[in-house]
C-alpha cells in the first residue's frame, strides 16, 4: 500500500517540479525582456522633453517642498540646493534645466526628480516647511521659457 501511495506521489510531484521550473524560468525571460524593452526605449524612443515647446502652456498638478521637509535631502539632482525657483519635474516632460514661468510663484529651473513626480506633475521648492504647506497642492497651467 505504501508504494503505491509512493509512487502516485511520485507522478505528482514530478509534473509539478517541472511546473516551478518552468514558472521561474519564464519569470526571469520576463524580467529580461521587459529590461530590453526598456533599453531599446532610452535608446531609440522619444527624446527627453518630447513635449516641451518654448513658450508652450502646459497644465500641471503642482505640490510643494522644503529642503526643511523630514526625510528630503539638501540637494537637487543637479546638486544644487533646494531653494525657491527650484522646481522637481518628470525629465521626459519637462527636460532638466528648463525654466518655467508659475502664476502665483513666478520663474523656476527644473533642477531636480522626485521619485513620485510621474508625467505632468511638478514638485516646487520653498525655502519653508511652512511656506510650502501653504502652496499645497494645485491644478495649475505654467508657460516654458526656453
């Protein structure tokens, strides 16, 4: 009786070994061919700030924050201190380096990324925690300049 139950053990754990080889092969090919798909688009896809125009309204979702904010770094990613007229953008929308005219805030430089600013968002920097609990956030049209 037991080799029985021994053997049909056997024919079913054999199949479902062979399952969860599969399945993590197949796991890392995915991971593979997602990480090629995402060369071949840096590579050959469209350029940093495909849809920025100078003079062009663009309209954003803008939150705010302070180099004083708890867990946020001195620093941009450019390397320059979070300041007023500094502003955290998306790269593929508005190219780093890019200054922008906001209502209400005046002229910025895209000088930094945040990991949560995501298509048409921006990020503007206040000198204070205070100052950008204020600004909050808002759905607001801003203009390129260059």
């Amino acid at each position: 009786m037991r080799k029985i139950k021994r053997e049909m053990l056997m024919e079913w754990a054999f199949p479902i070994e062979k399952m969860r080889a599969f399945e993590e092969m197949m796991r890392v090919y995915r991971r593979k061919f997602w990480g090629f798909v995402l060369a071949a688009l840096l590579l050959i896809g469209l350029p940093a700030g495909a849809d920025a125009a100078e003079g062009r309204a663009l309209y954003v979702t803008a939150t705010a924050y302070s180099a004083q904010d708890p867990g946020n770094s001195a620093y941009t990613a450019s390397g320059t201190l979070v300041r007023h007229g500094v502003i955290a953008v998306d790269p593929s929308v508005i190219p780093l380096g890019s200054r922008v005219f906001i209502p209400g805030y005046g002229e910025a430089v895209a000088e930094d990324i945040g990991w949560g600013i995501q298509g048409y968002m921006i990020d503007v920097a206040f000198d204070t925690h205070e100052e950008a609990l204020m600004f909050g956030r808002q759905n607001i049209e801003i203009y390129l300049l260059e």
